[in-house]
C-alpha cells in the first residue's frame, strides 16, 4: 500500500459532492442519506463507504499483502463468482489501509453511465479534499471533461486508490470506455482495484502484457486448510486436522460454502462427523447456489450442467452426447472462464468438473427427472464411454439403465481394463443391482455388477454378488463355464489385492494363468485370437503380481514381472493396464539407478492418452516420482522438486511413499535442512515398517536416516541404528556403505575401510547403481587419505566410467567436501572423462539445475531458471493454479511464464510446447 499521509480519514460522501456545474450538490442528511436539492436520484453514503465486516471476521493477510502489492500497479482485479469473499476481502483492506483510505464506490443493477459516474466523482472528490490535494472536478464521461478530470488526477501527489466494486453490474459501454481513458491518462496516479464475478470488457489483455494487471481469482480466495482451522475456531466448532482438511476438500475452499459449514456445525452434537457428510445438498447451500449461480447461467448452460452431472467430469464430445447439441465445448468452456464452479484441466482435449457442492446440488437435481430420461442419460454415457476405451465407466452407466445384455457384453469384451488399481470411489449413487431373473439367465451380469462394483472400491458389496454369479454358474454348458470360471478367478484375483492378502493373489494369479489355453502356452500364434486371450491372462495376473512383489519391497522380482506384464498389456491391446505397468516400470528402473531407461519409459507413460485427465493422477504419478528421481540423481533439484510435487495422488502405496521420502529427505539435505530431512525419513521408516513392507527400500531409509544423524554429530545413534544388520556377515550393501561413512565421520579410517561393500566385484553388478557409485566414491577418499593418489585415481575413473552413461552427478557433487578436492586432483592428473571432471568440480560448488548442453543455444532467446520450472510442470495434466500453489506462487506469475515460454519455443498450446521442449531436450 502506498504510504498516504496521516490525518483524521473522512469516509467519501461525509461532505458536500460539487457537482462542477453538472450535477447538484448532495449533501449527507441526518439519516446517513445523500441529499440532492434537486434533479437526479440522491447519492448513498452507504454505497461511497467500504460495508461492515462479517463477524466473527477471519483476517488473511496473505490476501491483504496481494492487494497492497498490486496498488503499485494500475488495475488490480479481484474476479469470481458469488460467495467466494471479493467484498468482505476489500472491504477488509480498505478500512485497514492508512487515513483516509481509498476512494469507494458500490456498484449496483441498474446504474447508467451518468449515475455511475457521479459515485466516482463523489468518492475521487472526498479523498482529494481529505488528502488536502487539488480539487478534482467531477465530470460526467464526456471527452472533453475526461481530460479535465484525467489532467486533475495526474496533477496529485499521490496515486488514489479507487475501489470499485461489483463493477460486472456496469453495462454501459461509455462509462466503461471513460474508465479506460482515465486509467491510460493519469500518469499512474489512478489506481483501480475492482471486485467483479465476470471478465470484464476493459482492455485487461493490454495490461497482462504489459505486465500492469494483478489478478486474485477463485484460486487465490480458496481458504487454505489453515485459514478453515481458524475460521471453525472462531465459529466455536474446531475439528481435528483430518476433518479440516476434508471439509476443505469438500468445499474447494469456497468461503461461502465454509462459512455455512461453520454456522451450522457449532450447533451439532457431533460436528467431526456431520463435517464429513456436509455437502452441496444441504438446504442453505442449494438456496445460495440456485440463487446466486444457477440462476445466472443460460439455460443451455444450465442444462448442460445438469445432464453432465451424470459423470463426474466431461469432455466437450461427452457433453455433445448427454445434450444431443454441438455446443459443449463453447459452454464448459464460458463456464470454466470465470471459474469458481467449474474447473478445466489442462489435457488435450480438456476436461471440466464441477465444484464438489454445485456436484452434489447438479446430481440432487438430476435425480428429480423422469426414469426415462435418466435412463437415456445413462445410455449416451455408456455408448460414448464404450466408443473411448473406458469400459469401466461404460459398465456403470449401462447398469444405472439397466441394460443388462450390454453390461455383460462390456464385462466379457474388457474385463482386463475394469480392475481397479487405485482407490478413487466413483461419484454418485452405485446403479442398481441386476434382478434376480436377469442374472439366473445369464450369471456373467452378476459378475458384471461385481466388477462394476470393486472398481467403485465397494468391496463387500462386490464379494456378495460374485458369490450369487458362482451359485448362478452351475447349470452353465462347458465351454461357457470355462469362460465363466476365468472371469470369477480374475474378479477373486482383485479382490484379494484389495484387501492386501498377498497369499490369496498368489494362488488366484496361479489359478487364473491355469485357464490359460494349452496350445497358446506351447505355441502362441499372432493370428489367433486365443492368442488376445492369453495376452490378457497374462498381463491381468502378472500386473497383480507385480504390485504384491512392490508392497513387499522385492523390488527385482518386481521389475521382472512388470516387464512381462507390460509385454502381455501390449500384445492384448490394453492400454490401461499397459500405463499402469509401464508407470512402475519406470520407478523401479530409478530405484534401480537405471536413468536412461526410466527417463525413456516414464516420458512415454506420460504421453499416453490414457494418462489424460483426473481419473489417472494416481496411475501417472509413478511416471513423476521416476523422474524425480533421475532429476535428483542428476543434480537437478527444481525439476525433482516439480515431479515430485506431482506424485501426491498415489501416497496411499507404501512403495511410493518410501521413495518419494527418500527423494524429499534428499533435497532437503542438498537445501541445507538435514535436521528436517531426518524427521522426515525417520518417520517414512516407521510408516514402512507399520505396514509390514520390508526389503530394499526399508533398508535404504535406514541408512538414509543413519548417514544424516551421523552427519549432524550424532555418531553413536546412528551406529545404533546400523548395529545389528550393518554387521552382519552378509549385510545389504546399503547398510555396509552407511556404516563406512558412519565410521569416516567419527574419524576412525580403518573401520569406514573394512566395512565398505567390494562394490567393483562381479556380485556388486545386481546393486542399485548408485549404492556402487557412492562406495566407489568413497573409496577414492579412503585412498587418497592413506596417501595413495594413483589408486584413488584409478577408482574415480571406474566410478566415472560407470556414472558417465546415466548422467549422475550428485554422487560427486553432494559426497563428502573431501570429494571436490578428489575430483581437482584427478583432472592435473588427467582423465577420460575431462568435460566432464571439469564441470563437476565447478558443480561441487554451484550444483547446476539445468538442461542437457546446448539445448539453450538452439532458441534465440533462452529459458530462465524459472521457466524451465514452469515447464517442467507443463508435462503434467496440473493447472497453472495447482501449477502456482506447488511454486508457491500466484497464478498470474505462472501465466506469464507460460506465455513467455511459449513466445520462446514458437508454440501456442500446451502440447506443443511440451514437445517442442523435448526436442531441444530442454527436458
């Protein structure tokens, strides 16, 4: 905020207005009332003055510092629709702003160019009389008394602060028209903040690019979970944290809603448990929402929403097909525009979901049409489903309209697409269960809703109706029976990884591979199409497999099931299926510390058409924690921050966290935090270990937390730590290579020596790369301090030999300081690899964050740091909001890198530029 000079602050409106000739002057009455001595309308004083405060108030100064910032600027624009605190937000700030505030005006229906700028005049002149500044007269929008007003105005001292706000209401192009010229006229001394729900017809796009527009959307005004903890505080109602952070989840952070949530929950018996079914259809929100955001839209729009809200996100073609019209890209698109209520991913094409409250009013509504007409909803859904290969979708759709041949045609056609491998439950009421007679004809509908059923995570539900599917099955014919009991083994098989009873999926796995066709396993013929079949067997029970050989920590067994998997999920032509193995493909490549193959894999996971969209985040963040990993092997801390950022979807796995702790407690070691990076990997090793996970990653957090503690001066913990397993006659070698470091830093040389793993022996070839490249390194030092230079140079040059291919770095560049010296010796003495010797020890110091070389030389204007961040996110299917809220930064910032970097790359979409990128290897 700009400093304004102190003094007793008149309200504008306290004082006679002079209307300059053209309007009378009002004068404020007793009753708080502007009065005119003649002519047009009095003018409010309650419309000149900032509202009272809602009460109990929540103060968030995040939001204040924003607005005080963009007064530096000429228009800043706080834009969302009804109920997400644009005025309680200005109103906030301006009575908190110094004497004598900024200038007010409430814009309202109805309001002609004439009256609207007879407000202005009223609130520019109390400010400049209460600022003891020059006289601005007060002009109605005629040109000539524009200049008269824009030559006063930029005749100040000081820049005024002019709140307008509603300011959508004002439909009058001139007034408009006359606001623009006085912004562009008044040599910066008028600064406009404005509240409004729409876009607004101003020249914005101008000042975006000129970098002169701040902009607060739905986005920034969303509460926080820590802004919702306060609020329900102040409201008397305070909730655990996991209920705060669901209740904020349910809400989107719409402050409205919030404020509802709060009122009502202090008066409950329970408010924990009434929070977690607070929703959209509570009475006061679907009055609030039908009042101030339904009855706004179109009706075309507005029926759209409705049939929409038979799936929980839609397409433009999806939303074609519910309406039967060819205008849902225009609408979701408008809808999306202004925000708030609908939200648009950043997929190709795009995606929309509705607020999870305007969700919960849209399917409350839908439910009060005619059976006919949600069956024909139900219909469309299922036909446009089954024609983009989302078989699961389409079974639940043409279950809800009981279509029952269909959904034993999608079960029998896609089976090894409905498993379920994450734990997302689907949106609205499950679809009815088959009747009894349908499914005594044909037992595979039973089945049908079985699957249909443990997709949704409704496992109960689904072991009871495969239960009724075997007792159904009896009386079927041979050959039909064979291809029954395949499904019903395969439905056992996911139900059993449900519920985490690893023996039960072994022997399903095995049961389901012995339906297989014998004359398929001997000789598998292309052109078959038992072939397909056997494909699909395979690549169903091997991804199990996979996934029970990664929750057990055997991280090799796994690799190689996933490999096989992955094999069989091409051959049948399953895509999904295909993503999920090529996603944890990718990570256990990383773990492994094979860089090339999980970049290569990973990258093209993510450009699967079927890593598009909300459904897949958990499935895709695999991908992303993979190139965290190579990026921070790599030594490239803000791209392994970005992916990273992106892996939250799957924390539910226990593979997952671990690694993902092990990559988070890493970059907070490199960022100079250790004692944070311990807690962290302590506690990710407790979690392990609570779930009964064990093997490769267990022992790295082991030794990840060791080598912290021990780095920090706390030597005989960390010793205790390693005491049992480190000293084993055959220790992992993770654990031997932390107990040697353990053992240099407590200066005692000759043990670090005899307890480092023989990492150049044949056997060292199964490790995990970096554990061999880290005990090399390690070795080197142990030399070099014995005083034996020549061996400690032939060491670093094996290391090098070995990390050269993969691009490692931060084994070098994060190592004891005493590596540095290492490597300065090793390039006098000469080397191999002298490029890149010479870059390490410059990247000892300043570890580099960057692309591959040269790709910068390749644009005539290069990438900054932090649009190469930027980016790096650009792959993800995350908006720029979700983009802003990782960087911790607005989302205006992020637009204007996105636009830069796509100026840069010569692109004009996301994809594009994502691929321009790739082939510069820029990432």
């Amino acid at each position: 905020m700009n400093p304004s000079r102190p003094g007793k602050r008149r309200r504008p409106g306290e004082e006679r207005v002079d209307g300059g000739g053209c309007m009378p002057k009002p004068q404020v009455s007793s009753n708080g009332i502007a009065e005119a001595s003649a002519g047009p309308p009095p003018l409010l004083a309650s419309r000149l003055t900032p509202p009272a405060l809602p009460e109990p108030l929540l103060l968030r100064p995040r939001l204040t510092a924003r607005l005080d910032a963009g007064t530096a600027g000429p228009v800043t624009l706080v834009r969302a629709p009804a109920g997400w605190g644009k005025t309680t937000l200005l109103a906030t700030w301006a009575r908190g702003a110094p004497e004598p505030g900024p200038a007010w005006v409430q814009v309202e229906e109805g309001d002609t160019g004439e009256r609207l700028w007879a407000y202005l005049a009223a609130a520019l002149r109390g400010v400049g009389e209460a600022e003891e500044e020059p006289a601005v007269p007060v002009a109605p929008p005629r040109p000539d008394q524009l200049e008269l007003l824009a030559a006063a105005l930029a005749a100040r001292d000081r820049p005024l602060l002019l709140v307008l706000d509603d300011l959508h209401r004002v439909t009058d192009p001139a007034a408009l028209t006359g606001l623009e010229f006085l912004l562009r006229h008044t040599d910066g001394r008028l600064r406009l903040v404005a509240g409004a729900r729409t876009e607004l017809p101003l020249a914005l796009h101008r000042l975006r690019l000129a970098g002169e527009l701040t902009e607060l959307g739905p986005e920034e005004l969303a509460f926080t979970d820590d802004e919702v903890a306060d609020l329900l505080v102040a409201h008397g109602a305070p909730l655990p944290a996991t209920a705060v952070a669901r209740l904020r989840e349910r809400t989107g952070g719409w402050p409205a809603g919030l404020r509802f949530a709060a009122l009502a929950a202090r008066d409950r018996p329970d408010p924990q448990r009434w929070a977690e079914r607070f929703g959209g259809d509570q009475p006061d929100v679907a009055a609030y929402l039908r009042a101030e955001v339904l009855s706004g839209l179109t009706p075309a729009a507005r029926d759209l929403l409705l049939r929409a809200a038979v799936a929980p996100a839609v397409r433009a073609d999806l939303a074609d097909a519910l309406t039967g019209r060819g205008d849902g890209g225009q609408v979701l698109a408008g809808l999306a525009r202004d925000g708030g209520f609908l939200h648009r991913d950043d997929s190709d094409p795009p995606w929309y979901r509705a607020h999870p409250l305007l969700a919960d009013l849209l399917r409350e509504e839908l439910d009060g049409l005619g059976d006919d007409e949600r069956r024909d909803l139900h219909l469309r859904a299922a036909g446009w489903y089954a024609g983009h290969d989302r078989p699961a979708e389409a079974l639940r759709h043409a279950l809800a309209a009981k279509e029952w041949e269909r959904a034993s045609e999608l079960l029998l056609s896609g089976w090894p697409e409905l498993v379920p491998y994450d734990r997302e439950a689907a949106a609205g009421p499950p679809p009815p269960a088959p009747p009894a007679e349908a499914v005594r004809r044909d037992p595979e509908l039973a089945l049908a809703g079985a699957a249909e059923r443990a997709y949704a995570g409704d496992n109960a539900t689904a072991a009871a109706r495969l239960r009724e599917a075997v007792a159904a099955a009896r009386s079927l014919p041979a050959p039909r029976r064979d291809r029954f009991r395949r499904l019903a083994t395969a439905l056992e098989l996911t139900l059993a990884r449900l519920a985490g009873d690893h023996r039960e999926v072994r022997d399903a796995a095995a049961r389901l591979l012995a339906t297989r066709d014998p004359a398929q396993v001997e000789s598998p013929d292309t052109d078959d199409p038992r072939t397909g079949e056997d494909a699909d067997l395979r690549a169903v029970a091997g991804t199990a497999l996979g996934l029970v050989d990664l929750a057990e920590g055997d991280l090799r067994a796994a690799s190689a099931t996933f490999g096989a998997a992955l094999d069989a999920a091409r051959r049948a032509g399953r895509p999904r299926t295909e993503l999920v193995c090529a996603t944890r493909c990718a990570l256990l490549h990383a773990l492994a510390g094979e860089l090339r193959a999980a970049e290569r894999t990973a990258r093209a996971a993510l450009e699967m058409p079927s890593c598009q969209g909300w459904s897949s985040r958990a499935e895709c963040a695999h991908a992303h924690l993979a190139l965290a990993l190579v990026a921070l092997h790599r030594d490239q801390p803000e791209e392994a921050t970005a992916h990273l950022a992106l892996t939250g979807a799957a924390g539910g796995d226990a593979t997952v966290a671990a690694a993902a702790a092990l990559c988070r407690g890493a970059l907070l070691h490199d960022a100079a935090e250790p004692a944070a990076a311990t807690q962290l990997v302590a506690r990710a090793r407790e979690e392990l270990a609570s779930r009964s996970a064990a093997g490769d990653l267990a022992d790295r957090l082991l030794a990840e937390e060791a080598d912290l503690r021990s780095e920090q001066g706390d030597v005989d913990t960390a010793r205790g730590l390693l005491a049992d397993r480190a000293r084993a006659p055959e220790p992992a070698p993770v654990l031997a290579l932390a107990l040697a470091r353990v053992e240099l830093r407590a200066g005692d040389v000759r043990a670090a020596g005899y307890a480092l793993p023989d990492w150049d022996a044949p056997a060292a070839g199964d490790w995990p790369l970096p554990v061999r490249l880290a005990s090399g390194v390690l070795e080197a030092v142990l030399a070099r301090r014995g005083g034996d230079d020549r061996r400690a140079g032939r060491l670093l040059e094996r290391v090098l030999d070995l990390a050269g291919p993969e691009g490692y770095r931060r084994v070098f560049t994060r190592a004891e300081p005493a590596v540095r010296d290492l490597l300065a010796a090793h390039l006098d003495s000469g080397t191999a690899h002298w490029p890149t010797v010479s870059d390490l020890v410059r990247g000892a110091d300043e570890p580099a964050d960057r692309g591959p070389a040269g790709a910068e030389r390749a644009l005539d204007e290069p990438l900054t740091e932090r649009e190469l961040t930027i980016l790096r996110y650009l792959q993800s299917i995350l908006s720029n909001v979700e983009i802003a809220s990782e960087l911790s930064v607005s989302v205006n910032t992020v637009k204007t890198h996105v636009r830069n970097i796509y100026r840069k790359l010569d692109a004009t979409r996301r994809r594009e530029a994502v691929r321009r990128a790739r082939e510069l290897r820029l990432i």
